[in-house]
C-alpha cells in the first residue's frame, strides 16, 4: 500500500488524483503545514527538501510531485504513452513544461518576498508574474485547439498535473477561464469522476469551472 503525505489542494493533489484514478491502495497522511511538520526532524528523513508531497512505496520515500506522478504511471502502466509511442516524448515534454515552467512560475507569484529582499517590489513581482503566467496558459490553450486532452484523444497525468496548476492560477490577472480552449478543457475535467471525489475528500470548490 502507498502513503501519500499530503496537503489539502498542495503539489500532493495531482498524485492524489493519479492514485485515486489507478484504483490503487493508498492511505492519505496529512502533513500539519500549519504547525510546519514539513520541516520538522522525522519529515526531513523522508523528503530532505521538506516539501509537499511525498510518496512512500514499499519503504522507499520518493518526493517531487511530477517524479510521484510518473513513477505511478511507470508502476501501473497507465496514463503514459507506452514505449516506442511517439507520444510518449510529448508526455515528457508537457509534465516537464507543466512544472519546470508553469509551476515554477506560480511559486514566484505566489512566494514572492523570496526573490527580492525589498518589500517595496513584491507588487512589481506579482505583476511580472501575472504576465509570464498568462504565456504559459496562452501557450496550452493553443495546444488543447481541436483536441480534447494535452497529449490527444487519450487523458494523461499531464492533464490531472495540469489541472491542479489551473485551480491554482485562478485568481491570476489572465486566469485560465479566459482562454475560450482551456476554459472549456478544464470544466470537462472538473466533471471527470476522480477529479470530482479527490476535490470533495480535499474540499475544493469546482463550481468556479462550470
């Protein structure tokens, strides 16, 4: 059985979804962030970083969510373009883009007071911020023209990753409901079965998709 530290609407949710999609065995553990367990002595031997999540399978501790998401995909042979797919690169590239760009983006906007030691700039921050996102959503909005999901017709670990950094961008100045492909992309996942019980047991609002 896989334990999942986790943390309500966290970087924890898209493995989360993948877990709860793959019907495997998985107990949830929730880390206290408001008592900052996450940096505390026992946490930090499972996940030296002392982030969120953290995935235990088989005694072995595995941290950074989209390295979560594929090693589950790779586990269960499912929500990954098989060997030898020529999709198989692309999945690689969009997980890779999904958080190497577009999350990282949202860790800036959103954690700004780490990258000035002024506060008098952090609005100029935010505001950069709020443009560099808005290019990336541009950016997969062009993507998902004609096609129902990041990679095609079949739904990948791209598109649960993808939509977690949605709900996320929400409250951007350019927030994703205002790109006509990806508006309606994400209210057909808001309805997808696993999206609608992960954001129930974690208590997300999907309503804001429909």
């Amino acid at each position: 059985m896989y334990q999942l530290y986790y943390y309500p609407n966290n970087a924890s949710l898209a493995p989360h979804f993948l877990l709860h999609f793959m019907q495997a065995k998985y107990e949830l553990i929730l880390v206290d962030k408001k008592a900052n367990f996450q940096k505390s002595t026992d946490y930090l031997k499972l996940n030296p970083a002392g982030r969120i999540p953290t995935l235990i399978d088989d005694g072995e501790a595995i941290f950074e969510s989209a390295a979560i998401c594929i090693h589950l995909c790779e586990q269960h042979n499912q929500l990954i373009p098989p060997m030898g797919s020529k999709l198989r690169p692309k999945f690689f590239q969009w997980l890779t883009y999904l958080n190497n760009t577009l999350q990282a983006e949202l860790m800036v906007r959103y954690y700004p007071h780490r990258h000035t030691d002024d506060e008098r700039y952090i609005p100029n921050v935010i505001a950069a911020q709020d443009e560099r996102i808005g290019e990336c959503l541009a950016i997969i909005d062009q993507q998902l023209q004609g096609r129902p999901y990041l990679l095609g017709d079949e739904i990948s670990a791209c598109d649960f990753f993808l939509f977690m950094l949605a709900e996320w961008s929400l409250p951007i100045k350019t927030s994703p409901l205002h790109f006509e492909c990806l508006a309606a992309y994400l209210k057909r996942l808001s309805e997808h079965p696993t999206i609608v019980a992960v954001a129930e047991l974690e208590q997300i609002d999907l309503s804001v998709f429909r």
